[in-house]
C-alpha cells in the first residue's frame, strides 16, 4: 500500500468532516503568510538601520523603525498564536472524530465475520487487538500529521521559497536543490527500514499475544511451577524486539546525519551567495539574513521530513494490517432470505467440514434430528459432537453436503431469524462485564424484572442473587463459575426458543445445583427440539434418539436399549461413563439402605 492508495481508503472516514478541513486549510493559508514575516521584517530593519547608520544618524531618527518593527512582530505573533491554536484544535477535533468512526467501523465489521476468521492462526486475540489498536493510532495520527505538521510546514515552505526566487533566481535555485536531495534520502531511509518496522510490528503482536497468554493461564503455570520458562520465553521475545529496535534506530541515525550534513551546506551556500551579491551591489545587506530566514522555513518542513515520514511509515505498516482486517469482506457471515415457520426438523445430508488450520473434523455426516424429540450426541473429546453444533447454528460452513431445517437449506435461510429459534448452552458460557440483571436480559432485551427474575428462578440462582447486598444490580463477573453458568441458563430461559443446543451444561456444577438445572432444563425441553451432548448418563438415558461419534464420523444411533446392546462404541462410552461413576458401589448403596428401611 502506498501513500496515495492511504489517503484513498482514509477518504470516506475524512469526508463527513469536510467543513474541519476547509477550516484548517484556510488558518494553514493565513499561518504560512505570516511565517515569512520575520524575514521581511528582518531584511527592513537591517536595511533601514543601516542607511541610519551610514547618514550619521542614531536612535532619535530611529524609534519609527522600532516601533513599526514593534507593531509588526506583535501583530504577527498574535495572528499566529490564533492560527496554531486553530490548526491544532481543529486539526486534534478531526483526529478524535476519525478515531471513533474507524473503531466503530471495525467494530460492526468484526460483529459481522464468520467466526472461522477468530479461529485463524493470524488472528488470535493479542495479534488482533494490536493490530487494531496501532491500526487506529496510527491512522488518526496520519491524520493529524497532515493537517498539524505537514500541512503548515509545507505551505509556508512553498511560500518562502516563492519569495526567494521572486528576489533572487541563483539564490531560490540553491534553496530549491537542496530540497529534492532531501527527499531522495529520506525515500532510501524508508526503503531500508520498512522490513525491520514489519519485524516490530510482528514482535509487539508476539509480544501481546504472549502477556495475554500468560494472563490467561496464570493458574496453570504457577500450579507447576513454569514461571522461569514463561520468563525465557517473553525474554527470547524482548530480546528479538530489542534487536529490530536497535537496527531500526542505527539506520535511522545514519541517514539523520547525513540529511542534516546536506541542510548545513545548503545555508552555506546560500550565506556564501548572498554575501557575493552584496558586495557585487546587487543586494543590500539585509538581505542575507533575509535569505537565510526564508531558507530556514524552506528547511524547517525538510528537518522534521524524517520523523514525518517515520510516523508515515509506522501509519502505512500498521494501516495494512488494519486494512486487512477491516476489508476482509469474504469472511462476512452469508445470509439468505427465507424466513420458514420453525418446526425443528434438521437433516444432514453428506456433510463435511475442516477447520481454517486443515483439521478435518467432519466426514460423510447424516444424520435426521426429530423435531419436539431430544436427541443426544455422544462421543469421546474430539469426536466433533461441539463442532456438528456449530454448523447447525452457522456458526460454520460444511465443505460440502446439505444442512436443511424443516425442508430449507440454512445457507438459505436469514441467519438472524435462524438464531432468533435458537438457543444454545455452552460447557463454559460468557459473561460479559455489566450486572446480574444486564447478563441475563441479554437474552431478551425488552425483558421487564419480572421476566428476568422467573428466568433466574428456572436456573435456580434468584435466592442465591437475593443474598448478594446489590442483588440483581451485582456485578455477574464476581459471581463463581457454578453460578455464572446458571446466568448463562437463564438468560436462555427468557430466549425461550423452540430449538435449544446444550453443550454440557451442567459440566461445571456441583451435583445438586446439576440436579437443579436438570429439573428446569426438563420443564423447557417440554415440546422443543432438543440436541444435547453430555457425559451425564441422566441425561443420554433420557434422548429420545443417540448419535455416536468418532473421529468426525457418526459410527451408531439408535434408541438407548438397541444402541446399548449393540455391544460397540456407545457401549464402551456408557461403561465406562457408569464406572467412573462407580455405579456398583452407589447401587449396593441404596440397595443396603432399602434393607435397613424393611428391617425397621
């Protein structure tokens, strides 16, 4: 991406704000006009106080020179400072109002990508979130630079420049020389340092990616005492930072020297030309230093060129990664228009499905889910049971094969309204940051108190939220994870939708909060579509139909009595589900306390 193509896709976020621009760029016009004062100002009072000087006169005939030149310089330095203030306020205003618009633009773009495109191996939380950061920072600095920097600086050069070639041809030449020099190695600076920058930007996303990790498995790495690995880890990160830092910074230094060297010998020559002209009697005195103020605007845009254009660079590197994150159109969700009554009939017919890394986890699957019936998928970890769900709530798209629900294909279908007939319990649920209350409405947003308490009554957590001192009003991410899972039950309670997916809700409960949440999950299965994993043999007892899996392919289904006598992997899965249970004990159990109740 180049500078141009930059400014383009910039175009839109800039555009509504149109009126900030104009604005700047009339106060930009005013600021270089009043930037060449100083010179003429200069070159008069040199001037006049040297024919004082050389008429034998002194101050008596001079304080009208002193007091013009007063006036001027005051008036410049008042203009001025309203101009700056202008620039930088207006110039600051649109920075912040671009900011928000591309955060929000991404923001929307992000809520509408498929969630395969997380699941990227480029696309994990840390490298994303500074990609998006840097992104906007860098862009809207871009901005800023434009409008605050090179804006003013430019124009004011241009005018300058313009008025040393309106008083002197040879001289404005030397002054304009210079300037294309500048900038030619100022380009060769930006070539050598453009792949140590996208090293930098590739070792901060590493680097955040790494400190998010750490922070995210703080429990498990002190539990075996991994702190010292974790440690050379980040250090071998920092260490490779360091070294793109310091080589950024060594070619930097080097070309910083040699531009400086080149704007040195530029004044130079324009001191050693002007002083010549002087004496030729082609020019008064005042004009040399009338030349080198001129020449010093000319110079102030090329001496702040580097770290201009060091800030571009930085904007340009982390502008492709936003763009690419923010253009990535091919990976918006695809929705269809049909919109059926919802029955709650699914058919899967030959479906196959790999994830973005190349893991297949779906083969040849068909399968027919009743509707009104519960149907349970059973299998080891990693059998694909969370990724079949998935697809039939579009999460994902199968590589090949059909999904249909109640005849239409779900590609077919308004994916909202699809999600609208569908809800879905997750092992381990989101909370997001807010109350109680809040995380629960989510799942019906237009829900009165009322509506949400009977909800949280139907998870069985309205009396332990009624101990908390704030109540409903608590903040839901205090809460333990038993009870954010009942949350996230009620919260799907108030959806109440004729379709629900659970996908071991009850992992993460104790067994009477399980029984609990199994009571009200038997109240709402009542005349609904149920597909449900788990690995509580309740709850496989009680589908109405089983589909085993392994390894991504649909081995049996049955009815549990045929499935169980089969003598094959349902079997298997149901032993030893029983065993870890140790049924037997628990049976002899009960079998020891029916004794003692005949006894008595």
């Amino acid at each position: 991406m180049n500078l141009w193509q930059l400014f383009q896709k910039l175009k839109p976020f800039v555009r509504p704000y149109k009126l900030l621009v104009i604005a700047t760029l009339l106060l930009t016009l005013v600021g270089s006009l009043t930037a060449q004062v100083n010179a003429l100002t200069l070159q008069y009072a040199v001037d006049s106080i040297n024919k004082l000087v050389e008429a034998g006169k002194g101050l008596d005939a001079g304080w009208h020179i002193l007091i013009t030149i007063t006036a001027i310089l005051l008036g410049k330095e008042i203009i001025n400072a309203i101009v700056q203030f202008g620039q930088k306020f207006y110039g600051e205003k649109l920075r912040i109002l671009v900011s928000q618009d591309l955060a929000q633009d991404i923001i929307e773009k992000f809520l509408k990508y498929r969630l395969a495109f997380f699941n990227q191996d480029n696309n994990q939380a840390g490298k994303l979130q500074t990609r998006i950061d840097r992104g906007i920072g860098s862009l809207t600095r871009l901005v800023q630079i434009f409008f605050i920097d090179i804006l003013p600086l430019f124009t004011s050069a241009l005018v300058a420049l313009g008025l040393m070639f309106y008083a002197n041809v040879y001289v404005g030449l030397v002054a304009l020389s210079i300037v294309p020099i500048y900038f030619w190695l100022t380009y060769k600076q930006a070539q050598k340092l453009g792949s140590w920058r996208r090293n930098l930007r590739d070792g901060r996303e590493k680097k955040s990616q790494g400190i998010l990790g750490i922070i995210n498995s703080i429990t498990v790495i002190k539990s075996f005492n991994r702190e010292s690995i974790e440690s050379e880890k980040q250090l071998k990160l920092q260490r490779e930072l360091t070294h793109n830092q310091m080589q950024t910074r060594q070619t930097s230094f080097v070309f910083d020297g040699v531009k400086t060297f080149i704007e040195q010998i530029g004044i130079v020559l324009i001191i050693i030309l002007t002083a010549y002209f002087v004496l030729d009697g082609q020019m008064s005195i005042g004009m040399i230093m009338y030349h080198v103020l001129l020449f010093n605007n000319v110079s102030a845009p090329i001496r702040s060129l580097h770290r201009i254009y060091d800030e571009i660079n930085d904007a340009m590197i982390y502008s492709e990664s936003f763009f690419q994150i923010s253009e990535a159109d091919h990976e918006i969700e695809t929705s269809g228009t049909e919109k059926p009554q919802v029955q709650g009939r699914f058919e899967l017919k030959n479906v196959d499905f790999t994830y973005p890394n190349g893991f297949k986890a779906l083969h040849d699957i068909n399968m027919s889910i009743r509707p009104n019936k519960i149907t349970a998928l059973v299998g080891l970890s990693g059998a694909g049971k969370s990724t079949l769900i998935s697809l039939l709530d579009k999460f994902f798209e199968p590589d090949s094969g059909q999904i249909l629900l109640d005849g239409v294909n779900i590609q077919d279908m308004d994916t909202q309204y699809l999600r609208d007939h569908i809800g879905l319990v997750l092992q381990k649920n989101h909370i997001f940051q807010g109350s109680i209350f809040e995380n629960i409405r989510y799942g019906k947003t237009d829900a009165s108190l009322q509506d949400v308490q009977e909800a949280a009554r139907k998870a069985s957590i309205h009396e332990q939220i009624l101990q908390l001192p704030q109540g409903y009003d608590a903040d839901a991410l205090m809460l333990s994870g038993g009870q954010q899972q009942r949350i996230a039950l009620a919260r799907m309670f108030l959806k109440n939708p004729p379709i629900i997916f659970l996908d071991e809700p009850t992992a993460s409960l104790d067994a009477i909060a399980s029984e609990q949440i199994k009571q009200s999950l038997d109240q709402i299965k009542q005349g609904r579509t149920v597909i449900m994993i788990s690995h509580s043999l309740s709850q496989i007892i009680d589908a109405d139909y089983t589909y085993v899996m392994k390894e991504g392919r649909i081995v049996e289904h049955g009815e549990h009595d045929a499935l169980y006598h089969q003598e094959g992997t349902y079997k298997e899965i149901f032993d030893a589900m029983a065993k870890s249970l140790n049924i037997e004990k628990i049976a002899r159990t009960f079998e020891d306390d029916a004794e003692e109740e005949t006894h008595s």
